[in-house]
C-alpha cells in the first residue's frame, strides 16, 4: 500500500475515495425510485365506506358473503346467478343513492368470484367497496 510521490520517497495513503461507492448508490436510488412508480401505478384501488360525521345521511351498508364454493348468500338468502345478483344489487341501489357494499369472502374462495361482484356493482354505479377481513 506504498505509493511513491515526487522524487522517490514513499508516503502512504491515508485517505479513502468514496467517489465511485456514492456514484453507484446515486445509480441505485434512481433505478429504485423510477421503478416503484410502475410498482404503486399496478395496485388494486378500492374506495373504503367512511364513518358518518357532522349530520350526514347515513348510507345503506350490502353485505354479500361468498363461499369457498363460489356461491353467493345475502343474510339467509342464497342467490344463484349472475342474473339474480345483478337484479339484488339494482334493488339494493335503487333503496338510497349512497351504498357501501361489503364483501365477506371465504379464505379459500375464488379471488375471481370477488373481482366478479365488484365488477358487477361498479356497473351498476355501486363504487363504495369494503373486504371484510378478520384479524388472526
């Protein structure tokens, strides 16, 4: 680690260029910057029901709860269908102008019969959604 300086005489190198290790960190930081962009640009948005404050109309909560085996049940009802789901979510629509539907799945249902009756509301005008989930 001897380097020679001027007319023959050895000094050692103390110091260390840091140079290179910030300008490979900088690359670094702006790769991960650009492509957490694309990362958040792919998330699944959803819109949460929000808690009633200050006097305002309280809207009407729909609970559909969907089995591992894909079938859909509204409080004791079962509903067979796409046809009969359409038809409850346009009466549970037509009751208020502000409706929360609320998803109950099972762990082992499909995450296609889910995206299905989402699907379904949002074309009905249903854009308030909430998965209900239980904590382990």
């Amino acid at each position: 680690m001897a380097a020679s300086v001027g007319g023959g005489s050895k000094k050692r190198i103390v110091g260390i260029n840091v140079t290179p290790m910030v300008d490979v960190m900088l690359v670094l930081l702006v790769i991960m910057m650009v492509s957490a962009k694309y990362i958040v640009a792919h998330s699944f948005q959803i819109e949460l029901p929000r808690v009633a404050s200050r006097g305002e109309s309280v809207s009407s909560t729909v609970e559909i709860v969907i089995t591992e085996e894909g079938d859909y049940h509204v409080g004791e009802r079962t509903i067979v269908g796409d046809d009969a789901l359409n038809a409850f979510l346009n009466e549970a629509r037509s009751h208020g102008e502000d409706v929360n539907l609320v998803i109950r799945a099972d762990r082992q249902a499909r995450h296609g019969a889910v995206v299905h009756v989402m699907d379904m509301a949002r074309e009905l005008g249903i854009l308030r959604f909430a998965i209900n989930v239980q904590r382990e």
